[in-house]
C-alpha cells in the first residue's frame, strides 16, 4: 500500500500511444526514469532518440525500466508530435505533477533524466550523462546502486 502511495505522488493518469494508463504502468519495474523535456528545445531532440534507443535495449527481455514524460511543452499540438516520437509513458499535458516533480527534484534545465526507485528515492540525480557516455550497461549499475 505505501508502495501505491508514492507512486501516485508520480501521477495517477499517463499517456501511452494513444492509449491512457494508470500507475499500474509503474508496478513492475526496477527503476524508474522521470524525462524533463520539451519539443522546443534542441538539446532534447539530439537527446531523446538516444534515451529511446536505451530504454529499447534495457528493455528488450522484460520490462525494467519506465521512463514518465514529464514534458515543458506551451502548446499541446508540440507536445503530441514530441511526444509521439517516444515508446515511454508521459504525463498528460499540462499535468500539474509536473511542476511538482519539477520542484521535488531540483529540475533547473532541459533535457533532464532523474532516475529513482519505485520508492521515489533518487537513485541518479543527472541520468543523461550515464545514458550518453556509458549506455544500456549503465543501467544494471543504477540497479545495483539503489538497492
């Protein structure tokens, strides 16, 4: 049940595809990833194919691994078209969850991936750098460090 609790503090409604999704999306995963991003900013597009490549391959068995969009977008349209390029879960637009995970975890710029455990202990504060420089074999590394 606490389980449950905070993961709702992540939201309680998400996106996938065209399809909604509640937190049951979240119930059998290792870690999960919170993407900071948005359609306007170029460094998230040179940054998201590279994410969606490694959370492809981390999850390529089972899966272990959901990422939640948590996105800047202004206008929903943008926020459709970005988000469509994405395989993971995202928050509705204009979710107020959002602003607060934005707040909850220090997010000052974009592109962000803050990686936590189920819990919602922050596992890795700034996951695009292991993402870029080490890849997918960064992630049984998170694992280990966030038990």
């Amino acid at each position: 049940l606490s389980l449950k609790i905070r993961m709702e503090e992540l939201g309680t409604n998400f996106l996938k595809g065209k399809e909604k999704v509640g937190v049951e999306s979240l119930q059998n995963v290792q870690l999960i990833g919170l993407y900071f991003s948005a359609e306007w900013c170029p460094p998230c597009h040179a940054f998201t194919p590279v994410l969606s490549d490694f959370y492809n391959e981390v999850n390529s068995g089972e899966p272990r691994f959901e990422i939640i969009f948590c996105s800047f977008d202004k206008a929903k349209d943008k926020f459709d078209s970005y988000r469509d390029t994405m395989p993971w879960i995202a928050l509705p637009f204009g979710d107020q969850k959002r602003a607060e995970l934005s707040q909850k975890y220090g997010i000052e710029g974009i592109p962000h991936l803050v990686v936590i455990n189920p819990q919602g202990k922050v596992v890795v504060a700034n996951g695009r750098m292991d993402v870029q420089t080490k890849g997918p074999i960064c992630f049984d590394e998170w694992v280990n460090k966030a038990q």
